[in-house]
C-alpha cells in the first residue's frame, strides 16, 4: 500500500469513527435507555461484515449504515433497538451472515427487524411478478407485527435519496418513481411530514430536473419579497401574542418545490398564479397542557382582531386529529397586501409530533400522556393485516391496494346510533358498510343517508348520518371495482369475486366434462384447448368460467371445431402502422439489444419505427420520458409524470430505460389544449387567427361551448415539440378574455 493510500484509509476510518460518535452524542442527548455498548457492538460488527465493500459513490459501504442510523436517531427519534437495527439492515442481504446469526448476537427483537429489512426474491406472486412487490409485502408482514421495521426502512430509502446522484439515470428513474409512489405517502401515514416532503423533493428532482430547477430558481428570486410580506404580517401578531403573555415562536413555511409543481399541473396554473406560497406557523408552550387545544383557539381569536379570517378555511385538527396523528389548528387571514395567508398554530407537543409521527405518540404514551390517534393507527395496521391475508394475485394490483390505504383526507360520518366512523374523503356508502363488516358489504343493497335513499355508490359527506342496508339475496358484483375508493373493500370484493369464479369454474368443468363424454370426445387438453379458441377466449380458465355461468352453451359447432369440420379464425391484433406505400415500418427495437446503461436515443427516424409511444399519456418531444420494456420484448415510451408509469417504476422497476429526444422537427403531433374565459365578440377568432397565422401552427379541430359569459373548450392543434405548446400558450395567455390556458395531459 503507497503513502497515498494510507493516508486515503486513515481518513475514511476518521470519518467513520467521527461519524459513529455523532449517532452517539444524538442518542446520549435523547430521553432514550443508555444501551451505548449494544449500539457499539453493532457498530463493530457490520464495520467487520462490510468491510472492503464501497458504494456508488466510492466511499466505504459502512457509512450508508451509519447515515440511516442517524436519520433514525436525530429524525425520527427512535432508540437503541432501531439503532441497532439500521446498523445491522444490509448485513444478511450483503454478507455470508445469516438472522439466526444476528438473533444469538443481538437478540429475537433486532432480528426480527432486520428479518423484515433483508429483500427476498422469488414468492408468492410468481416468475413474472415485481421483486419489489414482493419485498414490499414482505416488509409489511414484519410492520404488522413492529412498526419499526417501516420507520428504518424510510430511513434507509430517504439515504439512498440523498445520494441518488451516484447511480445510473435508469435507476435514478427506478428509485424516485418507487419512492414517491410509494415511501413518500407511507411517511406521510406515519406523521413523518418533513421526511415525506423531502422525499417528494428529492424524487421531483431526479424525475424532472429541469423543472425543479426552474422553480428553485423562482422560489429563489421571490424570496425577498416574501420576506417583506412575512414580516409586515406577523409583526402585529408578535406584539398582540405577547401582550396576552404567550410564550410562542413564529417560523415561515415556504411550500416545497414538488407541492408547487403538482398544484400547477392539477390545477394548469403558471407558478406566478400559486398564491400559498408562504403559510406562517405559530409554535406556542401551553400553560396548561390540559388546556392546549382551548389556547389554540385563543391565538386564532386574537389573529381575527388584526385581521379578516376566510370563513371557509378554518380546518379545525384539535378535536378531530388526521389519521396519522397530525393536531393543529389552521386558518386563512387577508394580509394588508390584499393576499391569503394560511396559519398554523400548534403546541410544541403537536408541533414535534408533526415532525416525528409515530415516534413522538411514543415518547408520549410512555410518559403516560393520553394519545388519541394510538387508536387510529392500529386501525390502519389492521386494515394492512386483512389486505395480506388476502393478498392480491398480482403485483400491481397489491401495490395499488396498499397505495390505496395511504393518502386520504378524512371524513366523519355518524351510524344510526350516533357512533363517529372515520372514511377517507370521496368514499362511498359500500366503503362504509365494508369498513363496518365484510358481510355487510357483500350483500349491501343501498343505504340511508339523512334518512334519504340512496344507491351504493353515493359519496359520503363528513357529517352524514349512514345506515347501511342489506339483502341476503345480494351478491358481489365485479362492477363496484369501479366506484370503491378504500383499499379494504377492494381487497374484499376481489376476494369474493375470485370466489364466485372458482364456483363457476367448477361448475363449467362438470359440463365440459359431460359435453365431450357424451359426444365421445376426449377430454384433453388440446381439444379444450380447441373449445376456448373457438369461442375467441384466452384461456382454459375463461372457457369454464363461461360455460358455469351460462354465457357459452356447448352445442354442434363445438362438435365441428373438434373434428376439424369448421376452420379456426383467430384473432389477429396489430401494434404498428404501415407506411402509405403498405410496406411494414422496421420491427422494433427489442430490450435484449439495448444498452441498458446508456439513455434510448429517440430519433425522428426511430421514433415510430423502433419505438411505441404510450396511448396513457401520449409523450412528444421535449417531455420528460423514460422507456418501459413489455411482455413482449417491446419498447414504451412514457412522460416520466404519467401515473401509468409510476406504477411500472414502483412495481418493475428493472425494466425502466432513460431515454432522450434528438428529434429535429420533421414530425407532427396532435396535441390537446384547454382553453377557459370571458365569452365576447371576436374571442374565437383571435385565438385562431393567432395560431394559424401569427404562430403558423395547423389547428386539427376545436370544441368550444359556452354559457352564463364563460366559455370553454379544447383545441387539438399539430406541433412538433413542447416548445411550441408553450410558444401557444404564452402567447394566447396575453389575449385579453383568456382566463386559464394549459395542455391537456
């Protein structure tokens, strides 16, 4: 070993040790049991299990261990036993040790933790199916039992976020889509809202780098003015709070750059139309704990002799607390300036609870402090556990289920005997009466809401007083897949489905089976085979489905096919046009020729013949995309932003390809733009004349309808690129009427 290398080694192990120490002075300053030898003996074991291996970024693989043990102390808040635990997370998966291995060392507990953080491959899902689902599911198992294994899990995927740079773009693509589909609304159901918003931030950045950039930068350049807004508002609060002799800081809250864009593509605004940039948040120490949510509401009284509250925006989370354990009180004021500002006044109780989720319930409930949102979230683990003992055949489907159970705003609704039911907003009467019992559900007719008769699908109100109503006689009907919005009554009517289809399966099997012995026909596989093509069906499984439930009745055209006295017709599917001289576009280009470390280079040439473009989301050149390879060897191109992607990011992700445009406006592409304002004369034909004859750009077709003085439509017009949707857009904002102008997605 040369001098250099020496002294390269003596500072990677002063780094560590620095950073070992660090993880010790954070726990040693918490109200934790001090267990600093337990914690000193894992250190030194997964530094002798990882040793010798680096990461991406070149430095010693230990260090990962050691940032996801500090984000487990110093940001969540935990202690020895999940310190431990993310010390020792990569070791099983890693090295030659073993869990056993770790449950004589350190113990049943950190096993089992380290069980559920170590990845698996191959179960129950089958050859096709998502390693990630898989392990996904695995490491809800060991949540349901320690919620632990969650919380560290979070940490090692916030880590792996934070140093995302060193990976190819495929897998930067990969990683952020899982963790925004995924992690992020998990930390969000735990109460870790700043780790959640960091993890949006993160994944924002590594999706859709230009468009971060460009918003960081507007952020940046309106900070000063901000700053002014800011203290002109809270000024007379501070002064008005301090006469009533609170003791309370007052901190800015600037909205993150993901919740920025995400709002501007929801609502097709520009950044400058996003008017809750700033939100104020008061922290206050109670003088009563006991009395918290009553001096809540005395700092909000004293803010409405300053200022204007809106009187639709009062969100009252002190009496009825989010599910994830969120308390606080917020409110809308109309500054000076004439512009909504939204405040937040919390506790210092509430406030760490805000920051640390479930941690912080903890620290509480093993003070001995009452903690009313313990109750909801064994609830939500409950509703996990039902969705795994009835998991779903496939992996998509089981993430989707999951994601499900995650955001929701929530609504009250009352029983007939007054009882409070939490629901997530926009759920419907079957959701409730799944939620109350699987029974209920199952043979649910309808219900009464406020006395009044209403369907299965009507959406519940927060407030709304719900009798459910039901029929022995009712079953379960693969329509309400389209109306249920809550992850236990999807679990719960697929199951019953799967059911009825096993029912009719065998069923159907018992009249083939009498259909050929009766026709003297063999029953084997390649004559079944034979029945289900004939019938234009996919499968042997389709066939007795349909025979059981009556929809095919085997007859003499069966008879036919079998003895060969009818031709086949098969059906005949195509992915690809043809040119207009009717010769075959070049096959395209397949997966296993690729470069997988090297972005897909889309061309004007290549566009259409070597690849598909995505019908989900449509991309044109210059979005933000990225290449999926299907099933059939084949190769899609999505917008990075499109849901149907983020589905194959989190669920396939080994499959997903960076890719970029090189195209040179040789192509057309149909595009959709919604247009919105004020009816008057000759509105129509400025935006027309603008587009054909100052932007020279073909408009394909428009609807337009109007009425009450407001009109809106669609124009359907052909570009090249985003930058003329831009150029259009620019352009048409400046037409005098025009209220809103945005591309359709």
């Amino acid at each position: 070993m040369g001098q250099d290398d020496e002294i390269k080694t003596m500072n990677e192990e002063a780094a560590i040790n620095a950073a070992f120490q660090d993880i010790l002075d954070i726990y040693l300053a918490s109200q934790h049991r001090k267990k600093v030898e337990l914690i000193t003996k894992a250190f030194n074991f997964a530094r002798q299990a990882h040793k010798g291996v680096r990461r991406h970024s070149g430095e010693p693989y230990i260090m990962h261990p050691l940032a996801v043990a500090r984000i487990v102390c110093a940001e969540i808040g935990l202690g020895s036993t999940s310190i431990c635990a993310a010390l020792l997370h990569d070791v099983v998966e890693d090295t030659d040790y073993t869990v056993e291995d770790i449950r004589n060392l350190f113990g049943e507990k950190i096993a089992m933790i380290v069980d559920g953080l170590t990845k698996i491959s191959g179960g129950v899902f089958g050859m096709q199916a998502s390693e990630q689902a898989e392990n996904f599911k695995k490491l809800l198992l060991t949540m349901s039992e320690d919620i632990r294994v969650i919380l560290i899990k979070i940490a090692d995927r916030l880590h792996n976020m934070r140093t995302l740079e060193f990976m190819p773009v495929n897998k930067q693509y990969k990683i952020a889509g899982e963790t925004l589909y995924i992690y992020a609304p998990i930390a969000y159901r735990l109460g870790l809202s700043k780790i959640k918003t960091e993890l949006e931030n993160l994944s924002f950045r590594y999706e859709h780098p230009e468009e971060y950039a460009k918003i960081e930068k507007k952020i940046e350049k309106t900070q000063q003015e901000r700053d002014v807004l800011y203290s002109e508002f809270t000024t007379p609060i501070c002064q008005s709070l301090e006469k009533m002799g609170c003791k309370f800081y007052i901190i800015g809250r600037v909205k993150s750059p993901y919740s920025i864009w995400n709002k501007m593509q929801k609502k097709h605004v520009a950044f400058e139309d996003i008017y809750d940039i700033l939100a104020v948040r008061i922290i206050f120490t109670p003088k009563d704990i006991e009395d918290e949510n009553n001096e809540c509401f005395k700092i909000y009284n004293a803010i409405t002799r300053i200022y204007d509250a809106h009187p639709d925006r009062l969100r009252d989370w002190l009496n009825k607390p989010r599910a994830n354990g969120y308390r606080a009180l917020h409110a809308t004021f109309m500054s000076k300036r004439g512009e909504w500002i939204e405040v937040q006044i919390r506790s210092e109780r509430m406030n760490e609870v805000a920051e640390q989720g479930i941690a912080a319930h903890w620290k509480y409930k093993n003070q001995g402090e009452a903690d009313s949102s313990e109750g909801q979230l064994d609830n939500w683990l409950h509703t996990i556990k039902e969705i795994l003992d009835d998991p779903q055949p496939n992996a998509l489907d089981f993430l989707d289920t999951i994601k499900l159970n995650l955001f929701a705003t929530e609504i009250f609704v009352f029983t007939p005997k007054g009882e409070i039911k939490t629901m997530p907003q926009n759920c419907t009467a079957l959701d409730l009466a799944y939620s109350i019992h699987t029974f209920l559900g199952n043979h649910c007719i309808g219900a009464k809401v406020n006395h009044r008769l209403v369907s299965l699908n009507h959406v519940l109100n927060s407030g709304d007083q719900v009798e459910i109503l039901t029929s022995n006689s009712q079953h379960v009907d693969a329509s309400w897949l389209t109306f249920v919005t809550t992850a236990k009554a999807r679990t719960k009517i697929q199951a019953a489905l799967r059911r009825q289809k096993r029912i009719l399966q065998r069923d159907g099997e018992e009249l083939l089976a009498q259909f050929l012995e009766k026709e003297e026909l063999g029953n084997y596989s390649n004559n079944i085979e034979k029945i289900w093509k004939q019938h234009n069906l996919d499968s042997r499984e389709q066939l007795l489905e349909a025979i059981g439930s009556g929809s095919i009745v085997l007859g003499s055209d069966d008879k036919d096919a079998l003895l060969g006295n009818k031709k086949f017709r098969f059906p005949s599917f195509s992915f690809f046009s043809r040119s207009k001289s009717n010769k075959p576009t070049a096959e395209p280009e397949r997966f296993d020729t690729v470069d997988r470390k090297r972005p897909l280079n889309i061309t004007d040439d290549t566009l259409h013949s070597s690849y598909i473009i995505a019908d989900c989301c449509k991309p044109i050149p210059g979005d933000d995309i990225l290449g999926y390879y299907d099933e059939n060897n084949r190769i899609v191109i999505h917008k990075r932003k499109c849901p149907i992607a983020d589905t194959l990011k989190s669920s396939h992700g080994d499959r997903i390809l960076a890719a970029n445009w090189d195209t040179h406006r040789t192509l057309h592409f149909q595009v959709p733009i919604m247009v919105k304002g004020i009816d008057g004369i000759g509105v129509l034909n400025e935006i027309t004349t603008i587009i054909y004859q100052e932007l020279g750009i073909g408009i394909q077709k428009m609807t337009i309808e109007s009425k009450d003085g407001i009109f809106e439509g669609t124009i359907w017009v052909n570009v090249h690129d985003v930058e003329e949707v831009r150029k259009i857009c620019d352009t048409l904002k400046k037409v005098k009427n025009i209220q809103t102008i945005a591309r359709i997605d």
